[in-house]
C-alpha cells in the first residue's frame, strides 16, 4: 500500500532549500502532497502571487499533488489523513500542533531539511521554453542559402502527421546515478561522490522511436530483442508511456543492454555498460522478417537504430532494405560506433544515414581526408542518397552527393545550442526529425534544418526524453523570427 506524505508551506520564492526539503519528504513516502498557503492564508504578504509560487512547486519533480489552501495543518490531516507529514528541523523545538490530529489515526511527523546537493536544479522539471542559449546567427543565413522558410518547415510537420514509421534496433536502458563529488580517495586516486538520486531512461532505438512519435507521426511500430531482466520490464513498462506499438522478442541469451552513468552537476564521471555483443540467431531472425514483412505494407519510413550489439547482422540488414524497396518505403540508418565497433557503409542504399565523423574515418578506414570527401567517398561506398555527418559541438555537416566529384553539395549547420546540458539523444533526434521532414516531402536541406533544431532543443535537459513537439515549434519560430 502506497505511504502519502503531505508538505504545508508559503514557498514564497522558491529556492534550494525548499526543494531539497521536499525531495527529503518524497523519501519519506510514496506520494507526496503539497500545500501551499494561498495569499489570504499568509501572516505575511507574499512577494510572488499565490498563482506563480503554486506553479513553481509543481515543476519539481518530486511533487506529484500540489495546491492552493486556506485550511489549517490539522484541517488538512484530516482531510488527507497523510501516513507522514513532513517539516523543517527547525519546527522540531517548538510546538506542533499537528502531532494531536496525526497521533488520532497513527501517523507520524517526520523532521528533516533533505541533504546537501550542489545543483537542485536538476530537480525542476524542463519547462517548454527556449534556452538564452540557443544563437540561430548561422542558421538564418543557412536557410535564405537554401530557400528554407517557416512555411516550407510547418509543411513539413503538417505532413508528418500521415507518417506510419517501423523502428528497428536495440533497445537500451539509461540509468543516470547523479552525486555530488566530495574529493578524491586518500587510497588511491580515485573520484568519490555521494550519490544522490537515480534516473532511468528508454534510450537507443526505444527513445529514436519515442522522437518520431512525439514530433508528430501517426504510428509507429518499435521490433527489438530484449534479454530476460529488470531492465526488460522497465521496457516493456515504459515504452506504453511514448504510444510506441512494441514487438519485443525474447533473447534469454542476451541481458537487455543497460547503461549507467555516474555524474557530478553537469559531468559524466564514469559510464557502465552491461551488454553482449554476439549476433541473435536465425530463427529469430526469420521471425523478425515476416513481422516486418507484415508492418512494412503499411509504413512510409523504416529507421535503422543499430548500436553494433548483434540484433542487426548484415545479411538481416540486407533482406529488410530489399523489403522496403519492395514496399517502396523509405530507409534511413544510424550505425553508432562508441565503445562498440560498427560499419555505416553495410548499409547500402539509403535516403538519409548520420554517422559521427568517427565512424565515417571507422567504416572507411581512413584517417586523413577532410570531412568533403570523406562524405563523398562513403556516399560512393554505400550508395546513399543523403549524408549527414554530426560533429559534436561543432554542428553537422550535410552532403548531398553525386556520381563525380565535382558536382556534389554540401553545407554546414552550426550546434544551435551552445550550453547542452546533456549530449545524449542529440543523435537520435536529428535522424529522427530529419527522417521524418524527408518522408513529409521535404528536401535534405529542409530536412537537416529540421533535424538540427531537434537535436538542440533535445540537449536542453539532462536524459534523453521525448522531444516536445511544442518546444520544437517554438524554436521554429524564434530562429525564423
């Protein structure tokens, strides 16, 4: 049975304090309720309107019911009879009246002002909103280069909105263990933090499925191997929040990749990968044809999300993109080599692959030519009709190549968002955005402006979450403004 534990308070300007008390009080319990006295409750006028302070606390995290009261704390315990009411320490020396309504049905007044923690904006929800940030300098002058206007773009999400995707990869589970870091062991040299929370993501092939989706397509079906494990019911679970149709197959053989990172305000300390890497076998294979042979008569669009771990073997590879030729569906891949080791130019003759430059000199095997005709000679390798080449920091090259060298066209898009609170999912939200904006009927240079602006609102936050679709439009309009 779940533990409610109730906060009553002013919070007039919220600030750390605050919030590391109330995430002390969720710790308490289950279900955290929060009270915030209304502008008549108050002995003292507040200096933020009772509307604002009462937003404020519902962006935290932590707080799953906030509201507006005039009731005293004994009338609210016994409106709620909460398990556990929560106040600061300094309330513990003096009288609390609470105690006689609690003690009548046996719950408890817990004291406390939540730990130290060096960041408590973490805890704050992202709001829809741009980030100061954002510099759309460069992009202006990239879209009057290219014709791209407000209105070609709002086609091209008007159009997405008929778009039925199949998203094909592994499925991986992102835990994020953030700490605060309190100096380097005396025994060896050795960061130690005090871990502070843990937040766990759908990422690799789940999350690109997740952006397609909330960008706006119509369906989208995600196939994918998992192992048997918590972090396959944690899929399974949470793959029903991103209205992702899921066919899962089971792989007892394989753990269910899991990833976690260590980190310290806005820094990755350590990353921890549990996964294998051995190819599925070809029965399971065989299933996985015939299940796409079925979703593939009905889509638009079939992303490859592969991240090398053994679910796409290159003979599978090749019987799909016959199958969306087949079926006259678009196919566009993504090939990560990180820690893992890929090969980008297996996939041949896509509409659109983002490899990293890595993985470009990886597949190539060349460490020497410039970024031009890197593109170009992968583009000649792998037959594909677009390239996007993602560079970090310094943005995305996209190339639209040619049977000679020299009629090919490229350009360059810089990173929009110059203060990323977190890389991960920039990737996967570019191919997304930009598969979907090709599919929609718009051309490579639409298509990678698009993708660019996703990828930029995407790092706003830390965790790779579903890009809002209404953060996207706003960041459309502001870099046409």
């Amino acid at each position: 049975m779940s533990k409610t534990v109730l906060v009553q308070g002013n919070f007039d300007v919220l600030h750390p304090g605050h919030i590391r008390l109330l995430k002390f009080a969720k710790e308490c319990g289950d279900f955290l309720i929060v009270a915030v006295n209304s502008d008549h409750a108050m002995e003292v006028k507040s200096r933020v309107s009772e509307t604002h302070r009462l937003e404020m606390v519902k962006s935290l995290e932590c707080v799953d019911e906030a509201f507006l009261t005039l009731d005293t704390a004994s009338m609210l315990i016994k409106k709620y009879r909460p398990d556990v009411v929560v106040k600061g320490k300094e309330f513990e020396e003096k009288q609390n009246p609470e105690l006689d309504a609690l003690k009548s049905y046996g719950g408890k007044l817990i004291f406390g002002s939540g730990e130290f923690e060096s960041n408590a904006d973490k805890y704050i929800k992202r709001a829809d909103q741009l980030k100061s940030s954002f510099d759309y300098a460069e992009s202006k002058t990239y879209a009057k280069r290219h014709g791209v206007d407000l209105d070609s773009i709002n086609k091209c999400l008007q159009n997405v909105k008929k778009i039925t995707a199949v998203v094909i990869g592994e499925v991986i589970v992102d835990e994020y263990v953030q700490g605060t870091a309190v100096g380097m062991s005396q025994e060896d040299p050795t960061i130690v933090m005090t871990p502070n929370r843990t937040d766990t993501f759908l990422g690799g092939a789940a999350i690109t499925a997740a952006h397609i989706k909330s960008i706006g397509a119509k369906q989208v079906s995600l196939i994918s191997v998992l192992g048997n494990d918590k972090a396959a019911q944690y899929a399974h679970d949470k793959i029903k929040d991103y209205k992702v149709k899921p066919y899962f197959y089971l792989d007892e053989s394989r753990p269910t990749p899991l990833k976690t990172r260590y980190r310290a305000g806005n820094k990755t300390l350590l990353r921890v990968n549990q996964v294998r890497r051995h190819k599925i076998d070809k029965e399971k294979q065989n299933e996985i044809l015939v299940q796409l042979d079925s979703l593939l008569q009905e889509a638009d669009l079939l992303v490859f999300s592969d991240f090398n771990y053994g679910l796409l073997p290159t003979s599978l590879v090749h019987r799909i993109t016959a199958l969306c030729k087949k079926y006259s569906v678009k196919v566009v891949a993504d090939s990560q080599t990180s820690s893992q080791v890929g090969d980008i130019s297996r996939y041949l003759d896509m509409d659109l692959i983002t490899p990293t430059e890595k993985e470009v000199r990886v597949a190539l095997n060349n460490p020497d030519d410039g970024l031009v005709i890197l593109a170009q000679k992968l583009a000649e390798k792998s037959n594909a009709k677009n390239l996007m080449i993602t560079l970090a920091e310094e943005g995305v090259l996209i190339h639209k190549p040619n049977t000679t060298f020299d009629k090919w066209e490229n350009d360059r898009l810089p990173a929009l968002n110059q203060n990323a609170v977190d890389p991960a999912g920039a990737g996967d939200c570019l191919l997304a955005a930009s598969s979907l904006a090709l599919v929609a009927g718009g051309n490579i240079w639409q298509a990678s402006y698009l993708g660019a602006l996703a990828a930029a609102c995407q790092v706003a936050s830390l965790g790779n979450t579903p890009l809002s679709s209404q953060f996207l439009e706003k960041a459309i309009e502001e870099s046409f403004s």
